[in-house]
C-alpha cells in the first residue's frame, strides 16, 4: 500500500492463477470478491493507474510534461477498462461512448489485446474460470461467484465503462458519486507521482506496537497502517482518508476491514466514518516521519 509503483505493476502485470489451498486467494491478484463483483476500492486503482501513465515511463522514470500526457493517460485507462462488444451488436453512432477500445492494442498492447479485451475484463474472466475448473481450491462462495460472472459481469462491466465516459457537468448523469476518467485523471494529476520507496518502522517502534496488540490482529495490518498514514498525511490536517477495500486487496482477504480494523487499540489510532468515507489518525507517538 505505500509502495505504489509496485501496486501500478500489479494492476497492468500478469497473475499467477493458483491456490494452494481454499483460504489462498493468489488467484484474485492484488483484488478481492467485493472489487472483481461490486467494484469497491475501484476509484483507487484508476487513480493508481491514471497516476503511473501521467507522471512515469515504462520503467518507471519519471516522465516529462506529465498535463501534457492527459489524453495518453485516457487512453490508457480505455484501453485497460476495455470490454468487447458482442459479436451480433449494432454498430454504434459516433456519438455514443464506446466500450471495446480494441483500436488502441498498437499502443497498449499489455492493456487490451486484438479482441478488445481489457485488462480488468480479462483478469475478471480469468478468475471465473480458474474457480470453475478448480473448485477443490476454492469456496462455495467464490464458486458462486464465478458463476454469476459468467452470467452477467460483461453487461455490468460494459455499463459502467460507459459510466466512465460521462462527462464531468452532463445534465443527464443519474446518481451520485459516480466514476469518471476526468475526475480520476484530476486526482491523479494532484496527487502526483507515484511513491516507489517502501517506509519501515523503526524497531523499537515496532515492538512498542507489538505490545500492545491484542491476539488474532497481525502487527503487519497496524504497521502498514502508520507506514500509510506517514506517506500520506496532508499538509493541512491530521486526518488521512483510509481505503478499506484497497488494503483488504493488499492483505488477501476482507478480514481487515471487517475484522482487524476493529481491534486496533485506539491508544495507537482514532477512526471515523461517515457517508461511506473513512478517515483516520494515528496517535503521535505512534508516528513516523518521511
């Protein structure tokens, strides 16, 4: 979580789709259930994304002019939000939002391939399939899963990369809190490059944490958590906005934000939620600085 270029590699490499066991979710890449089937924590990752084809090269240099590669970087998230049109659908007018960026393969060829799948689309249809012909290593739950993906996830997916497109100020939009490119591409653009430096605690404040946990709450989940805060605290106050889902999908499992959250000692951090945003701060001589 606080090295982001690892995390940028991550949302555009290759996963390994293997299990050792049903309590191994190897197979979910840097995801969990709730983000492959409900999108939770998605905002976070195309602002992951958006961030490393704004400000980096390749390698991960950073990159020139980064206001100058805003339609590169839209391009990018198409091409890795991509999702192939069936094959019987009517040619679209121009005007209409496109799904299948299957024309932008030359330039992200890692991103979406000939066919006009998507990275996102393609890592999707994976996991189902892996759960299905392998249901030894794997749940009900996630079979069930896989199953309702093969039913209905293109048609959901599809709908929200046409969510995507809208324009920030359209009229017609209908709901609230909705995802777009250009609100992301702004983040991403504020916010600025992505962080390639992991950030350990010192040792004596380790073990200080360490003693004050109580059992069942792995010290990674409370150390990561200062390590994160210390990376990301505003200028302007005390409080950092904590993405649940994301560190779910960091840690492999949703025990964090259903479980472990819950059994950090508030000696070590205070949190608080509201209108499905949390927040937190961690107590001061708990922190660290970078």
């Amino acid at each position: 979580m606080v090295n982001e270029w690892s995390e940028f590699l991550e949302y555009t490499g290759t996963v390994t789709y293997t299990a050792k066991s049903k309590r191994d979710t190897s197979y979910l890449g840097r995801f969990t259930w709730d983000t492959l089937v409900d999108f939770e924590g998605l905002v976070r990752v195309l602002t992951v994304l958006a961030r490393g084809f704004l400000f980096h090269e390749p390698d991960g240099s950073l990159a020139e002019n980064p206001r100058g590669r805003v339609e590169y970087a839209r391009r990018a998230l198409c091409a890795w939000c991509s999702v192939p049109d069936v094959e019987d659908a009517a040619p679209r007018d121009e005007w209409r939002y496109r799904t299948d960026f299957r024309d932008l393969h030359g330039e992200f060829p890692d991103l979406v391939d000939e066919d006009g799948g998507g990275w996102f689309w393609r890592h999707v249809r994976r996991v189902g399939v892996f759960v299905e012909e392998h249901p030894e290593a794997a749940p009900k739950t996630a079979l069930d899963k896989a199953l309702a993906i093969e039913k209905g996830f293109d048609a959901v997916w599809r709908k929200k990369v046409i969510q995507f497109q809208t324009p920030l100020f359209s009229s017609k939009a209908l709901g609230l809190w909705l995802i777009r490119f250009e609100s992301v591409l702004a983040d991403g653009l504020e916010q600025g490059p992505l962080r390639r430096e992991d950030i350990a605690l010192p040792p004596e404040l380790a073990e200080k944490v360490l003693a004050m946990l109580p059992k069942g709450l792995p010290p990674e989940a409370v150390c990561t958590l200062i390590a994160y805060y210390a990376a990301n605290r505003p200028e302007d106050t005390d409080w950092v906005v904590l993405p649940v889902a994301n560190f779910d999908a960091y840690f492999g499992n949703t025990s964090f934000g259903r479980k472990w959250l819950q059994m950090i000692p508030r000696e070590i951090m205070e949190r608080e939620s509201g209108f499905g945003v949390c927040r937190y701060r961690v107590r001061e001589e708990f922190q660290i600085r970078v």
